[in-house]
C-alpha cells in the first residue's frame, strides 16, 4: 500500500488526457497500460483493495452490456480530481471518483455511464468525428489564409482580418461539431447506463445524485466536480431526463447491502488517509467519528505518520471486529514491512491472501516481497515462487520486479536478476531502460535459454 505514496497529486482533467491520446495517434491502436502511463505520466496506482471493489463493480454492468467477455479492464488513477473516463478497453476510475462518491450506487452509477460509452464504440466514432474535424479546421485555415495573402498583395488590410475571421471560424466550426457530436454520446451513455442498472436490479439513484452534486459544485463552488462536467456536460434538462428515467425504469429506493456500503467507505477513507492524513480523515467522517471507515483511516494515518506500534494495535481491533477482512490483514503486513519486519508481514499477506475471494497478483507478490526484506537466503527461492505467481496474473506490478531483481541478486544469478529489471522498465512504459538490462542480462544468461530469449525478445523491439 506504500504505492499510495508515490503521491496523490492533482493531475490533469481526463478529458484533455483522453483527447491528446486521442489526436496524437488517430490511427493507431489504443495504447496499454504501460504506454498510456508513458505518453501522459497518468499517475496509475496499484491497490488490490479498491481495485477489487472497483471490479465488483463493474462486473455486473459489463454483463448486463454483453461485454464481460471482451477482456476489458478496470484502472485506477491516483488523482483527487473526480472523474472517470474510458480509453480502449480500460475504464479508467480516479481515486477522487472513489472519495467523491459517498454510497456504492454512486459510483456504479458512474461506471454504468462509462460502460454505456464502450457498448456504443464512441470512443472509435469520436476518433472518425476527430479526423473530420481535422479535415474541416485544415480547409478553413488553408482558405483563409489564402484571403489573407491576397488581400496583403493588395494592400488591402480588411482583407487580411477577414481571412483571419475565417482560419478561427472554421477551427470554432469543428469544435462546436466535436462538441455537439460528444453531447449527443453523452445522452445515450445515460440512457444505457440506465438500462444496465435495470437488468441488474440497482437503483438508478445513485447516478442522479452524482450529477446533480457536480452541477451544483460546478456552478457555485468550483469544486473538483469541474473536471468531469468538462467531458461529460451535465444540464439541468440532462439531469431531469435521467431522473425520470431511473425513477421509471429501476428501482429507485433500494439501497446498497450493508456489507457493500462498508467496504466503499473503507476504499474511501483509505484514500482520504493516504491524500491528507488524519485531517481528511476526519472531515470526511465527521457525521461517523467512530464508525470503521474512520477507525480505518484513523489506522492508515497512524501508520504514515510514523506511530508504527499504535498503528499495529488499531489494527489488530479492527482485525478482532472483522478477522475475515482480507484488506485489515493486508493493511497490517504493511505497517509491519516498513517496520522492518520481514517475516511477520509475509505471514499477514499470506493471510490475507488466503482470504482473498479475487485471487489477487498483488497479494500474492506481496508475501513474496515480504520474504525479501525478511533477508533470509534461505527463503529467496520460495520468495522468486511467490512474486512469480504473484506476476502471472498481474504481469504490470512493476514494484514486484523490483524485489525479484533483488532476490535473484541475493541467490548469485545476476542475469535474472538484470532481466527481472528489465522486464520491470518494460511493463512500467520505459523502453530505454529496458534495452539497457535486457542486454545486460544477455550477457551473463545462458544464450537460447528461455530468459536468455525473454531478454531477446525486449532487444528486437524497436518502438513501443
């Protein structure tokens, strides 16, 4: 969970993130991951707590749209903006959207807009509008910037403002179409996204309130809702449409189970812990001071601040009142790796692992990486195991190669542990870098062994 602290930072609106991916490469495939994160710096965050909860989520509505075997794949951005946004097949969710949202059904909500854009291929329709747009803003410029030469042949200045007019008309042309074009997929997003929430039995509440929340924040407070209404354009006969629709077609007054309602507010004092510490915690549960979500942020800011014995025992009550919380034990293996104590946390990880209904890579490499801290030779086999299974079904855990570098080190295997190293930069984005310790680790394998070959097939790349 220390990933957190890589910075929560304000980063840029996702629309002018998925715009500029969008322009720079028209014709190009969707970039992954690694390369999305590269061209950008979007700051991705691995957490397996809110991760799997972001994915129970989504699962539902992806099988409500037909989609749930389309491979597609929930990310979170580390950001306090609020916002949401899909690129691919990712949907890509912001730690803010998380805290923003103070029930489960409204960030499903959110997420069932966002499945509505990828059920309907208008993220590849906006690119052929993209394209048209360009066509148009590139005639007008080119017509008047052939008024504004001739009139400056002709000595005639009016003329030259006049061409000036048209290069910025035709330009506002194409964006008012762009624009028009994105409110129209915004209003059929909505209306899918209704349908999803209907065949999957949530109430429609939850999206109604989120828009009215970032409308009235837009209009009187500036608040961090802005950036969303920037891409998703939320007006009062929009809001009133998917009322009445959500009113018609779900049921309206059911609410979250108990159980989800609590593992949301988990999620979003964990955030709050890791952006600002004990003060947002407190903020944000100031109507629940003594409800677990607050005990949990209460723990996680103990622990950052540096109260490692006081954090372990706010922990081990939280564990008492829920020892089948896999997340409690994860969260205690954490506090006790920083604490340098290697050993104990890989028991808290396999634990919490072992709790786990989600089967996560990250849990799993976890325990692994705990053995490597522990420092014991004799466990860095079982170590190399555990990271490697971890990184089988979550190959972007670039921190996990990190530490397998590092138990390949302790064992003498150099060039193991310079590939580990390089397949780390590769799945981070950094291609560079990982050509460098490919070809390191080339020089000290075995040449057409299977890593030998791995390293090769890192060299034979030539662009990402």
């Amino acid at each position: 969970m220390r990933r957190f602290l890589s910075s929560i930072t304000r980063c840029v609106g996702a629309f002018a993130l998925t715009t500029s991916l969008v322009l720079t490469g028209a014709g190009a495939p969707f970039p992954s991951v690694a390369e999305a994160r590269e061209r950008s710096n979007l700051p991705v965050v691995r957490d397996a707590e809110i991760e799997t909860l972001i994915a129970d989520y989504a699962r539902p509505l992806l099988k409500a749209a037909g989609l749930s075997r389309s491979g597609i794949e929930t990310v979170l951005v580390n950001s306090n903006d609020f916002n949401a946004f899909v690129l691919g097949r990712r949907i890509f969710v912001n730690t803010g959207a998380v805290a923003f949202t103070e029930t489960p059904n409204q960030l499903i909500g959110i997420i069932a807009h966002e499945i509505g854009h990828l059920k309907g291929g208008h993220q590849q329709r906006l690119r052929d509008r993209l394209e048209g747009a360009k066509v148009m803003a590139i005639a007008a410029t080119l017509l008047g910037a052939g008024v504004a030469i001739g009139g400056s042949v002709a000595g005639a200045s009016g003329a030259a403002g006049a061409g000036a007019g048209i290069i910025s008309g035709g330009g506002a042309a194409a964006q008012r179409s762009i624009l028009n074009y994105m409110q129209g997929e915004e209003s059929i997003a909505d209306r899918s996204a209704i349908s999803f929430l209907a065949k999957t039995g949530q109430s429609g509440r939850g999206l109604v309130e989120t828009f009215q929340t970032l409308e009235r924040g837009s209009i009187f407070s500036g608040s961090r809702g802005r950036n969303y209404l920037s891409s998703h354009p939320a007006p009062r006969d929009r809001v009133t449409a998917v009322e009445e629709a959500a009113r018609r077609l779900t049921p309206y007054d059911r609410t979250d189970p108990p159980a989800l309602a609590e593992r949301h507010a988990l999620a979003r004092a964990k955030i709050a812990a890791y952006a600002g510490g004990m003060s947002d915690v407190r903020r944000l549960f100031v109507k629940d001071p003594r409800g677990i979500g607050a005990l949990y942020g209460d723990a996680i800011a103990t622990f950052l601040a540096g109260e490692t014995a006081s954090a372990l025992r706010k922990m081990d009550g939280l564990i008492a009142a829920r020892p089948n919380n896999p997340w409690f034990h994860e969260m205690r293996g954490e506090i006790l790796l920083e604490a340098g104590r290697g050993k104990e946390a890989a028991a808290s990880f396999a634990k919490a692992a072992k709790l786990d209904r989600s089967n996560s890579g990250l849990l799993k490499a976890e325990i692994g990486q705990a053995l490597v801290v522990a420092g014991n030779g004799a466990d860095m086999k079982q170590a190399i195991e555990l990271i490697q299974a971890g990184l089988q079904s979550d190959p972007i855990n670039t921190a996990a190669y990190r530490y397998l570098a590092m138990a390949y080190a302790r064992l003498g295997d150099v060039g193991r542990a310079e590939l580990a190293t390089a397949e780390g930069h590769w799945n981070a984005g950094s291609l560079t870098d990982a050509k460098v310790f490919a070809a390191r680790a080339q020089g000290k394998l075995q040449p057409g062994s299977p890593a030998w070959r791995r390293a090769q097939d890192i060299l034979k790349v030539k662009s990402r």
